[in-house]
C-alpha cells in the first residue's frame, strides 16, 4: 500500500523475523523484566527507548515474545505515563516546534502544508483513542491550546 502523504508507493522495509521463541541467549526471566520495564517507566522513559534500553543493556531482543504483551500495555497496566499516548504526544510536539517556526516564518508554505498533516494525523488517532476509551469523549484539538496540552 502507498504511503499516505509521500510521493513513494513503495513497500521496502525491514521486518523482524517470524519466530515465536525467544533465541537462547537472551534473558527470559519475565518478574525481572517487568520490574525493569515499571522501574524504567517510572524514571521518565518512554516505551521506545524502554524497549532500546532492554535489547541493547539487559539481552531482551523482544519483549512481546518473552511477556506476550507490548511495554506500552504494561505500562498502561500499571498507570505509568502521562495523560495522552505516546504517539499521539510526539505529534503535538512537533505540532508545537512547526507552530513556533511559523511564527517567526508565515510566508513558509511548505511547513504550513505539513502543520496541516499534523494536525489531521492528530484528528484521526483522537478519533481512535476516544473510541477505544483512552481519552475523554469531550477531547477536541485545539491549536490555541496545544503548549498546554505537550508535557
């Protein structure tokens, strides 16, 4: 399938390999796993870099495969992180430094296209997380608004 908002249709990339098990070299032990996911999830970590952390420094290469589950439904499970899902808070920060660039640069119509992009990017997993419950019916995106909604 064609990329949403790119000129390339193309499908190339990498993907992990179709395996179910674990390899014998990594680290398997699932209470001390999910310590280190609560534990580095309290310090400020998002899931991505949890995730980085475990395969680079602790020989975890997936944790779905050892847990069954994402680092983000575990931190979910135990309450860790802020209020709005990671992706959709990546989108409003860079929904944030387009803004601030516009602001000194309004004749920019290439970033005014692509604050565009954003900001239905960000209408459409709104849409997805009201439905599945993880935001409030009530959330609207408001561009006024948006610095006092990025943590």
């Amino acid at each position: 399938m064609a990329r949403m908002y790119a000129g390339s249709k193309g499908k190339s990339g990498s993907t992990k390999p179709h395996t179910g098990v674990a390899p014998e070299w990594s680290n398997t032990d699932v209470s001390a796993i999910n310590s280190l996911i609560i534990e580095l999830g309290k310090s400020g970590h998002t899931s991505a870099q949890i995730g980085t952390i475990l395969r680079d420094q602790h020989a975890v290469p997936d944790v779905r495969t050892v847990l069954g589950k994402r680092v983000s439904a575990i931190l979910l499970e135990n309450e860790i992180g802020g209020s709005y899902p990671e992706d959709m808070m990546n989108l409003m920060r860079k929904a944030v430094t387009i803004i601030e660039h516009l602001g000194t640069n309004r004749k920019d119509l290439h970033n005014k296209r692509a604050l565009e992009l954003i900001e239905a990017k960000i209408r459409r997993l709104a849409k997805y997380y009201i439905s599945e419950g993880r935001l409030d019916s009530e959330w609207k995106y408001k561009r006024d608004q948006l610095r006092l909604m990025v943590e």
